[in-house]
C-alpha cells in the first residue's frame, strides 16, 4: 500500500479492493472453499427491536462496535498518537518536520485497523464484493433475511 500513499482516493480505493481480492482468492485456494460450522457463541431467543428481529450475536456486535468507535474518538483526540494521526491526515510533511515518521505511522493503523478487522471477524466466510447479491440486499446466498440481520 505504500506505493499508493499519494495517490488519489479513488486510486487507494481501487488498489485495497485488488488487494482484498488477491488475498480473498489466495485464501479460497489454500483452504479448498472448506465449509466449517462453528458454535452459537450466544444462544437464546432473538431480541425484537423496533419490530425486526436480532439475533443475540449481532446485537452484542453492535453494542461492541458502538463502544469501540468511542473508545477509538477518544484515543485518536487525546493522545500523541492520535495527534501525529491526524497530522498525517493533513500533511505528511509536517509530521516528518517534527520527528515522526509518517510510515511508521501508517503501519501502526494499519496494524490497528487490521486487529479490530481481525477480531471483529472480517472478511467474512462469503466474498464481500458479491455484486449480484448487493445489488438485491440480500447475502452471499441469495436467500430471504430480516431487515434487520446484517451480514
């Protein structure tokens, strides 16, 4: 990713979405499309919100992911990392005027977005970028889902 760091958005965007898709192919040859079943890690009766259905997982995964965006507001406005980060943002040079290297920088969120990608469980056992299905809402399946089932 690092020969794209100046590049234009829409060039980084193109380039993360190759990347993901290499790794994804990489992935499905090296494990052979393999179908594991895992364990309910939260059983129980699913919980009615505002008339849709939600399963206990997903619930607790939003609940997860709200408290995380806190956490991570809090550490990106409060810290000397989140400083140099935001400096970053803004200009690479001026992050290099005061002793902060902007690579190592960009290494270290890209490791921290790779973790909570990691632990959150991403990228997920169907390919993301299925269009066919996102063109319908629906998942990798093609089947019937609850609104308010996120996939």
């Amino acid at each position: 990713m690092r020969p794209l760091r100046g590049a234009p958005p829409l060039a980084m965007l193109v380039g993360s979405l190759g990347l993901l898709l290499v790794v994804q192919a990489g992935l499905l040859l090296i494990f052979n499309n393999m179908q594991i079943s895992t364990p309910v890690l939260f059983p129980g009766a699913p919980y009615v919100i505002f008339g849709a259905a939600m399963q206990p997982v997903r619930l607790y995964l939003v609940i997860t992911a709200v408290v995380l965006a806190g956490v991570l507001a809090l550490v990106f406005s409060k810290t000397r990392f989140g400083i140099y980060t935001r400096a970053a943002a803004e200009t690479e040079k001026g992050l290099t005027l005061i002793g902060r290297s902007p690579e190592r920088i960009a290494a270290i969120n890209w490791v921290l977005g790779s973790a909570i990608a990691g632990l959150a469980g991403w990228p997920p056992h169907r390919p993301v970028l299925s269009m066919p299905a996102a063109a319908k809402g629906r998942g990798g399946d093609g089947g019937h889902r609850p609104p308010a089932q996120i996939d």
